[in-house]
C-alpha cells in the first residue's frame, strides 16, 4: 500500500503523533463506546479481547466507560476495573492491543443519578449533587426499559471517597495494561452533573459559583494525576449537550473556568464533544476556540467527523486529534479505509448497538482484504 502524499492535506491525519510518553501511529482515535457486553461480574470477556483487538490500526483507543466502584454503576453489563477479575479481564485486552500494534486508554466513570436502585449495591438510591430525578431510562434485564431513579444528595464528607475511587481506579487500570486512563466528565454523569446548575443545587463547598460547582472534577483531576502521572491522564466534556437530562445556563463561562483550572494541572489532553452528543453539531451557541486558547495540551475533537472534516481541523490545526465513534464501531480498520478512500460499513439493522449475544453486530464487521 502506497504511502500518501506528504504534500497532501490528507496526511497530517495519518502522520504519527506524540501523546505523552507514547506514539500514536496516526492522528485518528476510536470514541469509548458502550457497548453493555460485560460478562458476569461486569468483566471484559473473550469477545471484547477480539472487539479492541481489531480497532488496535486507530491512533489511540479509548476503551468504554469503566465503572470506578460498584457504585458507580448505572447500566447492565457495563464493564468495572474495581475488583481483581475485572483488572484481570482488561489485562487480557490490553495484553492482545498491544501485541497488534495499539495504544489504549480506558475512560473512568461514575454514572452518578443516571442509575436505578437494582444497579445499587445494597438497593441503595444512587447519588448524585442534588436529589433531582433525571429525565432518562435504564435497561434493567428481565425488566426492561425503566425511569432512573431518584438519587439522593452526597454529603460534602462523601466526596472525598469518590475522588479515591477514581485514583484507585486510575491504578488499576496501568495494573491492567492501559497507556493511561481518560476521565469522563461528560454527558450528564456524576461529574457533570456537578458542573451544571441544572442539575447542581447545592449549597457547601461543591454547589452554587463556578467554582463551587467545578471543583469536584479537578479534585478528581488532581487525585488521579498524583497517582498515575499528567502524560497519561485525558478528560472528556461535554459543555453544550443536553443529553442524559444535562443543563446549564451559562456553559461558556462555566467550562472556561473548567479549563482554566485543567490546564493548571496539565492533563495529556482534553477531549471535547462539540454540539449534541450523536445529534445537531450547533444545537446551541458555542465558542470551542476560546476553550482552546485557554489549555496548552493535546486537544481532541468529537462528534460526527468524517474524514473530511477531519482532515481539515488536523492539517488547520484547529484540533491535534480527532476520535470517531460509530464509524470505529462498524469499521475496524477505519485508518486503512480513509487512507485509500475505500467504502465504509454501515451499523447493521439487524444487531443491537448495546447489548447483545455472540459476535454478531460486534465483532464480524467485515474489514478490507488483506
């Protein structure tokens, strides 16, 4: 396969690229993408090794959503790296990226009130800022689709141990073989919805100013960077997306400040999800370049890129990576398909985006001819 031109823009986002203490073979990143295929204990199985294992071409994977406790839990068959079987399960994927060639993180997550009592240990009501419902469902086996529950507020003395959740977490998964570890302060989860006064009515130190409400996620920040180093910590936002019930009145200021205090702490990258998440890029006003001026690292751009759109923020400069969700998810040699301009798969009408038995809609997406 011949090499492309250098003089073209299309090869900046081939071209190699350091993040961190690592290389990425490319510029190109796969999206974490639940997926709810978690074997019983919440482990990676077989079939997940082989799933990450194909996608090992992309520049970097971020791996799904991780639950940082038993708390933390929200959604069926999701996997945790919290117990010795899961770090065990993950190692075995890494282990297999590796041997291909990849790099791999793990996103880190605490799904906060986006949870029902069944996921709970104990029964208990999940927890979040305030005791405000969230206007979203859950998948329950045996069930089906339910509202989540109602949470109740953390006490301020709480939050300590969940930000020592998220450290342990963060050493687990270099035990388990990742490069580093991506946070995900996004999409209306626990730290997110610490971040915005929808769903923050709070009034101690973590409620009400900007600053109150963001210093949760920088104490989480700050914990696992102590732990695992800043060359191999990223974090996700999400400051427009309304998804998981998520609101905020004032998300330019707010997430300024954000990253103002990030980039203090010198995260490896920040991962930012322009517009919708899976939906409308310009749902509402937003100045994403303003974010940018503010953070010195590696920014990572999201949200229904095709390779056009990447090609033009990567060789602009306008973005240092850029990751792909649903196109990684059906084509796992995305990076060979953009570079000779080869057709693409589509998601499969008959297969489950989440959840689901066996390889189908999961790990036979057919990749090009060797």
């Amino acid at each position: 396969m011949a090499a492309p031109d250098p003089t073209s823009p299309d090869a900046a986002l081939f071209q190699p690229f350091q993040l961190g203490g690592i290389i990425l073979a490319n510029r190109m990143v796969m999206a974490p993408l639940t997926r709810n295929r978690a074997e019983a204990g919440n482990v990676p199985g077989p079939l997940t090794i082989e799933y990450y294992a194909q996608r090992a071409s992309v520049g970097l994977i971020i791996a799904e959503a991780t639950q940082v406790s038993a708390q933390a839990q929200g959604y069926n068959a999701t996997p945790g790296v919290h117990n010795p079987e899961q770090i065990a399960g993950w190692k075995k994927v890494t282990d297999e990226v590796h041997a291909r060639g990849g790099r791999i993180f793990v996103q880190l997550w605490h799904t906060g009130r986006m949870s029902h009592t069944a996921f709970q240990p104990g029964e208990l009501a999940p927890v979040a800022p305030s005791a405000i419902a969230a206007k979203a469902k859950t998948y329950i086996p045996g069930v089906g689709y339910v509202d989540t529950s109602t949470p109740r507020a953390l006490e301020t003395d709480e939050i300590a141990g969940i930000v020592n959740d998220f450290r342990t977490a963060a050493r687990h998964s270099i035990e388990a073989g990742f490069d580093g570890i991506e946070v995900h302060g996004a999409h209306g989860y626990l730290l997110d919805a610490f971040l915005r006064d929808g769903s923050n009515k709070r009034t101690d130190i973590y409620g009400g100013s900007i600053e109150n409400r963001a210093r949760f996620l920088v104490e989480v920040m700050a914990a696992v960077i102590d732990e695992i180093g800043a060359d191999k910590v990223g974090v996700r936002l999400s400051p427009v997306s309304p998804v998981n019930d998520s609101s905020e009145s004032h998300p330019q200021p707010l997430f300024e400040h954000v990253v103002r205090e990030l980039n203090q702490l010198k995260p490896v990258y920040l991962h930012i999800v322009e517009g919708a998440t899976g939906g409308p890029r310009d749902i509402a006003p937003f100045d994403y370049d303003a974010l940018r001026k503010l953070y010195n690292g590696v920014w990572m751009l999201n949200n229904g890129y095709d390779k056009a759109m990447a090609v033009d923020v990567v060789a602009s400069g306008k973005a240092d990576l850029v990751s792909f969700g649903r196109l990684m998810l059906t084509n796992p040699d995305l990076p060979r398909r953009f570079k000779e301009n080869a057709p693409l798969n589509e998601l499969f009408k008959d297969a489950p985006l989440y959840g689901g038995v066996g390889a189908h809609g999961y790990t036979d997406y057919p990749a090009l001819p060797a």
